[in-house]
C-alpha cells in the first residue's frame, strides 16, 4: 500500500513561495548591499540609517507596485480568455463539446471513453471544464493581484529589516562585516529552505543565492568606497 503522503506534490504552493522568497531575498540583498556603499563612503551612523530605512520603505512599495501590474495582466488575459470561452460556449456548445472531446484524445484517452467524459463535464460545469482543460486555468491557479502585492511587499520588508537591524546595533568597526555575516547566513537559510519546499537540491540553491548576493554586495561596496574615495579627495582640495 503506497503511503497516504504519496500524491502530495510540492507544486500547489509555488506561487505564493516564489514572490514571498523573491521578495525577501531583494529586501536583504538590496538593502544590505546599499547600507554596505554608504557605509563603505565613510558617512554617519544616521545617514546610514536612514538610507537603509528608505531602501526598506520604497523596496516594499516597488515590490508591491510591480507584482501588483504584473499579476493583474495575468488576470486581465485570463478574464478576457474566459470571456471568449464564455462566448463560444453559447455560440456552439456542441462544438465546443467536440473540442474538449478531442483535447481528451489527444492526451491518450480512448474516444469512445473522451466523449462520455467530455458530455459529463460539460453537463457539470462547460465553462469550468474549458477553462481547466483547454486554457490551464484553475481556481488554485488563478492570478490574485492584491495578494501578490501584500506578499511581496510583506517578505521585502521583513527581509531588508534585518541588515537595517544589524546596521542600527552593530559597533562601527564591525558593522560591515556583521552586515555581511547575517545577511549570507539568512540569504543560506532561505536558499535552502525555498529549495526544500519546491522538492530541489538544498545545498546548491542555497549556495547559488549566496554568491550572487555575495557579488552583490560586493560590488556595491566597492563602488561605494570609490565615491567616498573621491569626495573626500574633493573636499580635501
């Protein structure tokens, strides 16, 4: 007897783990490697602070904007695809039934067996059928805007608050570093457990999300101590 965890799949909550792991995996990158180029420029503790806050606060707001009009398109195409389905139902529903007959076919089902099936789901609910059968779309599937942009802007947040943290109550001399530890290690956790969720390698995603934020970092760092570099040469004239 197969267990009764058998037919549990990881994919029926990719959607909301995608933009809640891409939001905070932006929160923290960002926001750390941002704090890590003023920082890196010599400027105070509140000019660092407050950078960091602002990078929180219109993160989350482009977070929340972008997934918001992307999401919505999604939904704008689907609504206008179950329009059209809508109004071929009416127009030819025996075509219609046909078409649903043959998509039953064509995916190895015995014609005879497509036919009944069809008849019944179309008895059942047409639209419904059509929509899940013909154009992928499902009540689980469907494209909820205003959630996408609560979820994104909420993981943004909640990921670019902690180097803010770090950076508000490390001591100077070791704020970079502090910044820098915390924040791979958490960009580690997160690697890992999105990839466990979605049934992938652990060890490789959580590695592939710590380099690339590490270079991120990096660079940021770099381009930043180059610009308080400059000034200070400027000033100093």
């Amino acid at each position: 007897m197969r267990p009764s965890s058998h037919e549990r799949h990881s994919t029926g909550g990719i959607g909301w783990l995608r933009a809640s792991v891409l939001g905070a995996n932006d929160g923290i990158v960002s926001t750390a490697s941002l704090i890590l180029g003023v920082a890196a420029a010599h400027v105070s503790q509140t000019n660092i602070l407050l950078s960091g806050t602002a990078a929180l606060v219109a993160g989350a707001m482009s977070m929340a904007t972008g997934e918001y009009v992307s999401v919505h398109s999604q939904a704008d195409t689907e609504a206008a695809a179950l329009s059209q389905e809508r109004a071929e139902l009416e127009a030819d529903f025996a075509g219609e039934s046909r078409e649903l007959t043959e998509l039953y076919v064509r995916r190895g089902v015995d014609a005879k067996l497509a036919a009944q099936v069809a008849a019944q789901l179309m008895a059942h609910d047409a639209l419904g059928s059509h929509a899940r059968d013909e154009l992928g779309i499902s009540a689980r599937s469907r494209a909820r805007p205003l959630q996408a942009a609560l979820v994104s802007a909420a993981s943004f947040a909640a990921g670019a608050v902690l180097p803010l943290l770090v950076a508000a109550w490390a001591p100077p001399q070791h704020r970079m570093i502090c910044i820098v530890s915390v924040s791979l290690v958490c960009l580690l956790f997160l690697g890992g457990w999105s990839a466990q969720v979605g049934g992938a390698d652990r060890t490789k995603a959580a590695l592939r999300v710590a380099f690339w934020s590490a270079l991120a970092m990096a660079v940021t760092t770099l381009i930043g101590a180059i610009a308080g570099s400059v000034q200070t040469a400027g000033a100093a004239r």
